[in-house]
C-alpha cells in the first residue's frame, strides 16, 4: 500500500453569509485538499487550512512517494522534524497527512477510522451550535448584528438540528453587546449550555469584569478570553467560571506549563494543532489525568475535516462536552449528499470504509475554480481584506 502520487487541491466554498471574528470578517472557506493515491489505486483524502498552499506542500509529494500509507509515524517525524525551528507550524501538515493516510488504511481494509482509533467510545457525540455576528451576504440576507439577531438564528438552528448547547463568537463587538447576546440566549434557552469565546480578545481587567457579569448566566465555559497562559491563570483566580482554550494550549509543549500554572480548566482539541486524530486521542487521555476537560474545537472543515474530526471525537473517551461545528455555516459542500448535519444535537461518525464518505469530484472541481480566479480569496490568503465592511481596518489585540 505504497503512496504512487499525492495532489494538492486549493477549493474556494461560498458560506451563507461573511461571518465576523475580532480578526476581522470571513467571506467564504477556503481549504487545500489533499488527494492520495496509493499503487493498487485506493484513494485517500486529507484537508488543511488554504494557508498552507501547494506550492508549500510540494516538497512532502516528492518525500512522500513510495512511502507506505500505514508508516503514519515515519510521515509524521518528517514533517515535525525538517528543522530545528520551523518558521511554518508542521502540526497542520502532519494532521491532514493523517487524515489522508486513515482514509486510505481504512478504505484498503474495509473499516471506519473509528476503529482505526481504537473503536467508538461514544455512539455519537453532541454538537454546539456556532453562533457568529455576521455581515449580510451579496442577497442582503443573513446579517447577524444584535442580540436578537441572534436568539433568532439560535432558535432557527434549534428546530433544524437540535441543538441543546451552543457557542457564541465574541470579541468583534464590545463585551456590553456580547454580555447582551449571552443574556439573550439564556432568556431563549433557560436549560441550554452557554458558552462565548471572545478569542483572546479583552485585556484581563475587561476579563474580570465581562467575566463576573457572565457568571449569573450558568456558562459551561468561558474561551479564551485573554491572550496566553499567564493571563488566564491571572484571572482564573477571580471567576467561577471554568475556562477553556483552543488557543494557549494547542501542542504538546504547552500542555505541561498550562497544567502547571493552573491556566485552564478544558482543553478544545483541533486535528490540525495536535497533528492528527491520533495525537489528539492522546491529548483526551492526557486531560483526563490532569483532571482536565476535553472537547474539540472547529475552523471553518469541509466535509472531509468535519468527517474526521466526528470520527475522533467518537474515539475520545473522555470527551466531556459538545465539540464545535463551523461546517454547517457552508452553502455547499464536496462530499456526496451535502453537508453531515446533526441530529438531536448530535453528530454520528460514517460506517463506510475509511472516513466514509465520498468526494464529489463536480464539485472539487467547481469550486478548485472559484479558488484559482481569485474571487473567493479570504483574509487568511489575503490579509490585505481584513474585513470586508472596514476598509483599511486591521486587527489590534487586544481590542477591549
């Protein structure tokens, strides 16, 4: 099962409507697929930021040829060790790798990657509806700009998913409107699961204050509301409020020093941070023995990534609350049948082979078009855009 050619795909994919972020707005989800073909023709597939673009991924095609798809180890090593100091973060690389080489062990043996990682532990997973203020799309449509805007888009996502937790992105707006936002959700939804992430966005005084404000509302947990590991263990000793963080801890070197200043309470694994589904099945272990919380974190998958991400989070057995989901928010997607959507608030894992679902080669090509015109370019590829409706503007963090 030796790999014969690797392709590196950029996709361009349209969302409902430009979604905002502290860092500026989001028009559209742009990816680079990774395509593996294997010499007895098993194709696997594997998916990262657009950041990482081909020409940056060429020399691991070359490297990687004739390599089996089952050294995931050897892969892996390559990547994170082709320098003493990397200048370009390897995990990424190493996860959608991974991803790649599951898909294709499990479609060559005729499993899921569940079961590549050991087996299920959850029979599904639920899912937190992701809740951003956003600018309203090319129609007019869409716009999420107050509180009410969004109880309205909650309440919409409620009756179509189920959901019975969800996730607000703050930061873009004051923390006046972000504690407006979170109050509302908790008049809309009395028993829900409550959780904002300001994306380290506030200084740890506006923390302190923001984050007294918010204990009355019963958050699961607050996300990253300041910027590094010392400044959440400086205001974790005045809220009740658990803290979580997808941003101070994201590789195994930082996992020791957060433990050991005491700097968060759940830890939000990503595929691409970890460096792949295994890596971040070690990480759920690893929490539960510091006394730790796990969940998963999200950034803007197709369906490749979100397939990988829900067979992992199934694996995780200590997978305490409802992992993130930024698919939903696409119009479109590449894999037969359109977008996995949750139901009950939950999110089952395929039982086809592999990561079980299939590539709609129409659409990669559609939308591979969309990327090479330059009309779906985002502020990740061009930072030059920063947001669409402030010209000029660029992030200052932190911004309140």
């Amino acid at each position: 099962m030796k790999i014969e050619e690797i392709e590196f795909i950029p996709l361009s994919l349209p969302i409902e409507a430009p979604i905002l972020t502290c860092y500026g707005s989001l028009a559209n989800y742009s990816r680079t697929l990774i395509k593996l073909t294997t010499e007895a023709g098993v194709v696997g597939w594997g998916e990262i930021a657009s950041r990482y673009t081909p020409a940056m991924l060429e020399p691991y095609r070359q490297l990687f040829r004739g390599v089996s798809i089952w050294e995931t180890n050897y892969i892996a090593q390559r990547i994170k060790h082709w320098n003493y100091y990397p200048f370009v973060k390897p995990e990424p690389v190493m996860g959608a790798f991974e991803i790649a080489c599951l898909d294709a062990q499990g479609k060559a043996i005729g499993e899921p990657v569940y079961r590549l990682l050991g087996g299920k532990s959850h029979t599904s997973v639920p899912v937190a509806s992701y809740i951003f203020f956003r600018h309203a799309n090319a129609a007019g449509e869409g716009e999420i700009r107050t509180p009410d805007d969004a109880v309205a888009f909650a309440k919409a996502q409620h009756a179509a998913y189920g959901f019975e937790s969800f996730k607000l992105k703050g930061g873009y707006y004051s923390p006046e409107v972000d504690i407006a936002s979170i109050a509302a959700l908790r008049d809309a939804f009395p028993n829900a699961k409550l959780r904002i992430d300001p994306q380290g966005s506030w200084t740890p005084t506006t923390a302190v204050s923001a984050g007294k404000k918010l204990e009355a509302l019963d958050l699961e947990y607050l996300e990253d509301p300041v910027w590094g590991q010392a400044a959440m263990a400086r205001i974790r000793d005045h809220l009740r409020t658990p803290l979580a963080t997808n941003m101070c801890v994201t590789q195994f070197e930082e996992f020791h020093p957060a433990v050991a200043v005491k700097a968060i309470d759940v830890v939000l694994t990503d595929l691409w941070y970890w460096g792949g589904p295994r890596n971040t099945v070690i990480v759920d272990k690893m929490c539960h023995a510091a006394g730790i919380g796990v969940s998963a974190h999200s950034s803007a998958e197709l369906g490749v990534g979100n397939a990988a991400i829900i067979h992992t989070a199934a694996a995780m057995p200590n997978l305490g609350s409802a992992i993130d989901c930024m698919n939903l928010h696409l119009v479109d997607d590449i894999i037969v049948g359109g977008k996995i959507t949750p139901k009950d608030g939950r999110l089952t894992p395929p039982d086809g082979p592999g990561l079980g679902v299939a590539i709609d080669e129409a659409k990669v090509e559609k939308y591979r078009a969309v990327a090479a015109s330059g009309a779906g370019t985002d502020r990740f590829m061009n930072p030059a855009l920063a947001d669409t409706a402030r010209p000029g503007w660029y992030p200052s963090m932190p911004a309140w």
